[in-house]
C-alpha cells in the first residue's frame, strides 16, 4: 500500500484511534463502563522456578511497582509468565482510584478462584492498594485469596509466599515512612527497550478530599537522588532513550541525606536538601540522549525552578501533566487542592512565558463532585477554552469509602447528571487536541523511535517532546533513534508525517 493510501487510511481511522487512545487513557465511555488499563507480565525462562504471573491495574505506579514486586521474586528463583495458565503463583496489583477499578478485580478473582479447582496448589494474592482495604473480606469472608500484600511489603512476599506453602493465610499490609525500594534494580516487564519508568516518590501527603491514595499508599517518602540517577545510567547503557520520572506530587519530591520522608525533613529541618529541580537537572545531566519526562506535576507546587530547567536542557520533554480537577474555585476548594481557578491559569501563562507556547499541557479533570451545579460545572469548560489542554484524562467522580468527602459529604450529583457533564467535556477535549494537533502540521518534530505502528509494520512510530505520537513511514530507521519527522496530517489523537532526516547531537 502506498505511503499516501496509509495516511487516508490513518486519517480514516482517526476516530477509532481516539477510541483506543481514550481506552488507554482510562476515561469513562459513552456506556458509562470505565475501561481500566490492565497490563500483564512477560515470560522468561529459566527453567528453574515456580513461574509468577502478575496482571497490573490502575496507574503507572502501579506498573512501575509490579516490576519491583518481579525483581524481589525473581531472586527468590521465580520466573514470570504471560500465561494464566502456566502460573504456580498469581498476583493482581490492584488500584482503588475508583469504583469500577474494584469492581474488575472483583470480577477477575472470581474467575481465577475458578482455576483453582484444576490447580489446588495455585496460589493467589492482592497487592497494592486494595489490599488494606479489603484485606479481611478477601482473605476471611469471601476467602478468595491466600495472600495480600501492600505497596510498601512487596520485600516481604518471599516470606509471604512460604507462610501460604505451609498452609497458612499470609497478610502484611503496613504502610512505611520510609520504604522506597532504592536499592531494587526493577526487572522491565512490559518494556519496549526504549522508555522507561523511574519511581522517585512514594505516597502522598495531599489529602485531595475525594482521593484513596493517601489511604492506601501512605505517607510521602523521596527516594535517594544517586540511586535516581544510577537507575536512569543503567537504563541508558541498556540501549534506553527515555524515562519518565514518577511520583503522585513529584514536585514536592524533598530529599536529605539524613531523612528521605518529607515530613520529617520539614520537622527537622534537614540540610543540603535535593528539591525536585534539583533532581531533574542531575537526570538531565546523564546524556543528552537520554530524554526526561515526569509525572504527576501538582499545580500549587511545581516552582519556576523546575520550568527554568526544563526550558535549560533540550533533553528534557517540554511537556506538563498538571491535573485541575475542577475549574470553579469553590469546588477546588471543597477538593482541598491548595489552589483556585485563577492560580491554575496563572500557572498555564507562567508556564508558557518561561518554555514558550510550545509546552504542551494536559490535565485531569472530575465532573459531578459533591455539590457541583451546572454553573460550577460551565466553569470547568470554560476554564479549558482558556488553557486549551493538549489532552486530558477525565472522570466522573466516584465516592471512595474513607476519603475526607465520603465522611464529611454526600455524594449529591446523580450519574445521570456525572455521566452528562463528562460527555460535555470529552467533547470540549476531543476539539482541542484536534486543534493543537493542527497547530503541529507544517512543523518538523524530534520523535524518538518507540516501534512498529500499531497499524502496518510499514510504518514506525514514536513520540514528539510534547509527548503526541507521530507516525511515519520506516524507511531505514530504528527503534530506539530519534528522527525529525515533517508532520503532514493529523487526527486529534495522532500525528502522521515523513521522516526528513536522523536528529545530529
Ligand atoms: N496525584 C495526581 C494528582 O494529584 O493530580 C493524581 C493521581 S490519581 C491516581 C489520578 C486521577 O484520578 C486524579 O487526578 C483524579 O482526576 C482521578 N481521581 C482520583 N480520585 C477519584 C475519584 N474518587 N473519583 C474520580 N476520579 C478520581
Ligand atoms: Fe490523590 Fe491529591 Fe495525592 Fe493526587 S495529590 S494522589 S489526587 S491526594
């Protein structure tokens, strides 16, 4: 097929791939089903061990901790497989961001309680964040599991894992001030060879009235800023070309030799302190072919420090994941964000006046919170008229036992009402990217190389700085090099182009 009866076809299939763009970016459908991500971990062989399948859902936390969780077992002598089937040893790492998130991994225990009746000695455990939470209705009412292990155990499973083979139940689910698995090396699972996820953070001490996180993942911890930057050299000499920094508030990341729990640092008042624009100028530092990203920026706390940086080295991706959640002020407020609707689009100007227009912004956003009105609502489409985002992943909001707004609020806004005003701002998403998509045709990008399209092994496709993927024809290119690439034509979810040349450093 030829290279423009591809790019029709792409063009074609512009509304599909938004559909799968929004599958992946885990919003809510036109059904009102939210589609969770699910990930699952890849097979090795060494011939040896019981093999260890892990299904991941929820956030790239969570991804990211599942690779941990493979590293710890894996010098206990586990493989890992891809295949249920060939599993001695199941985990789901699970997320309690939402309803619907449970609610699937309800689903799935049911069925892999299912598998047990062939297997009897299959062992299956919950990790992450529902394990505080529904530790003893899984474990002793419904008895569907034989182990539950939180985010900051994962050290603990070998441990955990012999106490089930003698028979007993295992649980550990104690959340840490200091746990922050510096010192695991994570075995990549889902990887593509060329990005990668660095955990620098764990925990949140934001309380966001709506959110589980602070429950499930405890207090803030930073993790030691020389094991940071020896992970990104490791990476980089294993042929990748990128990492993503993550945390839930990388902006508050706060680092003392003599403390990594911020809390403490702050009571303490610990010296030489390493701020996260300090961290991500010493990342920037490893090459200038390694790429930087992170995520999630927290917009009372990203500083002109952290922009100065990133407007200092090309190497760091001139794009910013910054969640408003709401654009009424009234509501942030009840949401204990820590910021108005005025200081969120004071922040999107400063941004843009230090990196340029070109920094893309994307977003967060809740419909239906506790006593949202239509005018509160009309607040949030107007407030992303203002900053345009790039992109954004929104939500309907789904009341969480144990949050400050379960205790002190009723959940007053019907679905009906949630579900219409997220359609609203899917819409208003939907135009805006195709219009800053639009902004990007006629321009040559920096893309690095992630792989094959998902659409024709003729063409490759990878990433622009502001984190859009591009398509384009192979030619000779690779995985794993970065190329400028003319942007042609575009859909709201991908740009397609031509190659022009390979990027000189
Ligand atoms: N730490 C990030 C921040 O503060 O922006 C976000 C972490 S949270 C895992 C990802 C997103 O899930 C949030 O930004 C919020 O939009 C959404 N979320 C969290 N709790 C929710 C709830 N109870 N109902 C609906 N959406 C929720
Ligand atoms: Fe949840 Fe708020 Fe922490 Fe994000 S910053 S994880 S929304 S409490």
């Amino acid at each position: 097929m030829s290279f423009e009866k591809l790019k029709l076809l792409f063009l074609r299939l512009g509304n599909e791939v938004m559909e799968n763009l929004i599958s992946e970016l885990d919003i809510l459908k036109d059904s009102g089903e939210a589609c969770e991500t699910v990930r699952v971990s890849k097979s090795t062989h060494s011939g040896t061990g019981r093999k260890l399948y892990i299904e991941s859902y929820g956030c790239q936390m969570n991804f990211s901790d599942s690779e941990i969780v493979a590293s710890i077992l894996k010098q206990d002598g586990f493989d890992t497989t891809s295949d249920i089937l060939q599993a001695d040893v199941i985990f789901l790492n699970t997320c309690s961001i939402r309803e619907k998130a449970e609610q699937t991994v309800r689903n799935r225990l049911t069925y892999i309680n299912s598998l047990k009746k062939n297997n009897p000695a299959l062992l299956v455990g919950v990790l992450g964040c529902m394990a505080e939470r529904l530790k003893s209705k899984l474990l002793e009412e419904e008895k569907i599991v034989d182990l539950v292990a939180g985010p900051d155990a994962y050290r603990d499973l070998p441990n955990l894992i012999n106490q089930v083979d003698e028979g007993d139940k295992a649980v550990n689910t104690f959340l840490s001030r200091e746990e922050t698995y510096a010192d695991i090396s994570p075995v990549r699972l889902n990887s593509n060879g060329v990005t990668a996820f660095i955990s620098i953070m764990r925990g949140c001490d934001n309380m966001c009235t709506f959110c589980v996180v602070p429950f499930t993942r405890g207090r803030e911890r930073s993790r030691d800023p020389l094991s940071i930057v020896q992970e990104a050299r490791d990476l980089l000499s294993n042929g990748f070309r990128e990492v993503t920094l993550l945390g839930q508030n990388v902006d508050s990341y706060k680092w003392s030799a003599e403390e990594n729990n911020k809390a403490w640092i702050e009571k303490k008042s610990a010296s030489n302190i390493v701020s996260f624009a300090n961290l991500l100028e010493m990342v920037a530092q490893v090459s200038p072919k390694l790429r930087i990203r992170f995520s999630t920026s927290h917009p009372k706390d990203i500083t002109d420090d952290v922009l100065r940086v990133m407007a200092r080295y090309d190497n760091i991706c001139k794009s910013i994941h910054l969640p408003v959640q709401s654009g009424n002020s009234r509501i942030l407020d009840l949401m204990n964000r820590g910021y108005s609707r005025e200081w969120y689009l004071d922040k999107a100007k400063r941004i843009r006046e230090i990196l340029g227009n070109d920094c893309s912004i994307s977003s967060d956003m809740i419909t239906g919170f506790c006593t949202e009105s239509d005018e509160d609502h009309q607040d949030t489409l107007t407030l992303m008229d203002a900053v345009q985002f790039d992109f954004a992943y929104m939500f309907f909001y789904s009341e969480r036992p144990g949050t400050l707004a379960a205790k002190k609020w009723q959940d007053d806004v019907s679905l009906e009402v949630k579900k219409a005003r997220l359609d609203q701002i899917i819409e208003k998403q939907r135009e805006h990217s195709l219009l800053r998509n639009k902004a990007d045709v006629g321009k040559v990008h920096e893309v690095l190389i992630e792989g094959v399209s998902k659409r024709s092994d003729k063409f490759l496709q990878g990433r622009n700085t502001h984190n859009k993927v591009i398509v384009f024809p192979k030619d000779n290119f690779k995985k794993g090099e970065y190329v400028n690439v003319l942007v042609e034509e575009c859909t709201g979810g991908t740009l397609v182009g031509k190659a022009v040349g390979p990027k000189n450093f």
